[in-house]
C-alpha cells in the first residue's frame, strides 16, 4: 500500500514545484528558514503586559476606535488591566494555506481547489500581503514565500489527491516556519482547507494548537467536505477557535464570497490590545483567556487561549 502511494505523491510534488518555480517563487529547503526577528506584536508574556491581535465589529457594520474601557480581559479566569488598544489600519495579511491533498479529500476535491482559489482571489491583496503553500498528505511539501497569489493558486489547480493524511504534522510545521519568519505589523493566518481527518500524524490536535498559538498565527479553517469524517468538524472547530479564528462549512462554491467578506471584515477591523499580564516570563503554559468589549453593539474575535512565544 505504501508503494502504490508514493508514485501519486512524487508526481504531484513534480508539479508543484515546476509551477511554482517557473512563476519565480522556488520551494523553500526543509520548509524554515533562519530564524529572523519578528515585528509582529505576538504575546511576549510578561508578568508585566502581553500583547495581541483581536477583530471587533460593530453590528450597524461602522466601527470606529475603541478605548481600554471597553474592553474587559480574563486571563484563567481572574480579571487583569487593559492598557491599551489601538486599530490596526491596512494592516498587511502574512499568511499560510494548509491545502489538504490526500485521499479522504478525492470525493470534492475539484470543489476543494475552486474554493481555495477564489478565497485568495477575493481575499489577498497583491504586493501587499505575503504567504506560502502547503500541499500535505502524509508529508507537507511548501513553496516561499511570494506577494502574488497567482503561483499558490496555480499550484493548487494542479494538484492531486493521494496518500493518508497528517493534518496536525502540517499545521504545527506552518505555525513553527510562522514564528521564525519576518513579518509587518498585521495578522499571521493560517487558511486550512481539509476534512479535519487525521490517520497519520505524530503530533496531536492539542500540539498543533499550541504551535500556533506560540506562533500568534490565527487559523481560518475551511472544510468542504464536511460529513467526510465525524470528528472532523470538532477538530476544525478547536484549530480555529482556540486561535481566534473561525471555521466554515460551505455546500457551493457562491458561498466563498460570504466566508470573504467574514475574512475581509476581521482584517480590516484588527487591533492590538495591550493587557498586564499575571503570568510570569518563565511560564510556558498555554493560558485560558476571555476577550469582551462593554459596548453591546459590538462583538469581539480573540483567540481563546495564549501561549508565550518561543525565545
């Protein structure tokens, strides 16, 4: 059985690295590069502040700027002080799509790849925002980084279902190449197109998790496939959750522009909410937290955890 995978998989991975080099985007060399430093504002974790990026929307659709009194923090249930918050305005988009290409993805697969196409279509904003590919199955084969989407969506049209599955294997890879790479101020997301099932990772749903949440990278996680796997819309549901992101159950393909225009309205109303942290600099546990803003007319996207970056 391992054999009759690997032809598919040596094939695709011929593919995608012919297109995306031809379009000037080579393949990264073991998917990370040297680690740089990051000018995102990730959660430094400080007994003193702890800073991260949050979406608010206002249910009129108009939302101005919001002050340290309208926002409350829990941090493992106990209150803490808001410093500050200030927007976040075109804020560039560092992103990442996790692309699932293995067999449980056959039966929409070509649904799959038109929704994934027409997102970053609707969604990426050329010569401003930047991201990479991840095509995964059992293994995880990524492009560099690049300003245009068109080579990633080429890449996608082009490939091809084979192979078992390691959903949190290529999840936890992104998010560690997510927290050593350079980044702008703006939000790191991760765009999961997958099932959510998983038969052959050695990390766990829970590690993945924590990978991103070290990485401060929110995950937007897309599943056309829905009734494919019973635990796989749960598992979708805690990836974006717990990060703050949000997951999306589409059933055709004109329902990409609702899930845009959701994406479009939490990139263009981010801000970076500064908060005292009672957790020390030592402490790398993964920290429960509540993120509500006292006006009612607006709701507030924050991750529902955080955890410290690594050194």
């Amino acid at each position: 059985m391992a054999r009759r995978h690997q032809e598919p998989r040596m094939v695709q991975g011929a593919i995608f690295v012919a297109i995306l080099l031809l379009s000037g985007a080579p393949l990264a060399q073991n998917a990370v590069s040297s680690p740089q430093t990051s000018a995102v504002p990730d959660v430094v974790g400080a007994a003193s502040n702890s800073t991260l990026l949050i979406s608010a929307r206002a249910k009129n659709g108009a939302l101005g700027e919001l002050t340290a009194a309208d926002i409350e923090v829990k941090e493992d249930g106990k209150q803490v002080p808001v410093q500050q918050i200030r927007k976040l305005n075109q804020a560039p988009l560092h992103y990442c799509v996790v692309f699932d290409t293995s067999n449980s993805e056959r039966f929409r697969f070509k649904f799959q790849q038109e929704l994934a196409n027409e997102l970053l279509r609707q969604v990426v904003r050329t010569g401003t925002d930047r991201g990479w590919l991840a095509l995964f199955d059992v293994e995880s084969r990524q492009s560099n980084e690049i300003a245009d989407p068109v080579p990633i969506t080429n890449a996608i049209s082009a490939s091809k279902p084979a192979g078992p599955t390691a959903l949190y294997d290529a999840v936890t890879v992104c998010a560690n190449r997510m927290e050593k790479s350079r980044s702008e101020e703006g939000l790191r997301a991760m765009f999961v197109f997958s099932d959510g099932g998983d038969n052959q990772s050695r990390q766990t749903s829970e590690e993945a998790v924590d990978a991103a949440l070290s990485a401060s990278t929110r995950i937007y996680a897309i599943d056309p496939n829905q009734d494919a796997d019973r635990n796989g819309p749960g598992v979708l549901k805690k990836l974006a959750e717990d990060t703050g992101g949000r997951v999306f159950f589409p059933e055709r393909l004109k329902d990409v522009s609702s899930i845009a225009a959701a994406l479009n309205d939490d990139l263009q109303n981010l801000f970076a909410l500064t908060y005292a942290s009672g957790t020390s600099k030592s402490d790398r546990r993964s920290r429960w937290l509540e993120v509500k803003c006292t006006r009612k007319d607006v709701t507030v996207l924050a991750p529902k955890r955080v955890k410290l970056s690594r050194p």
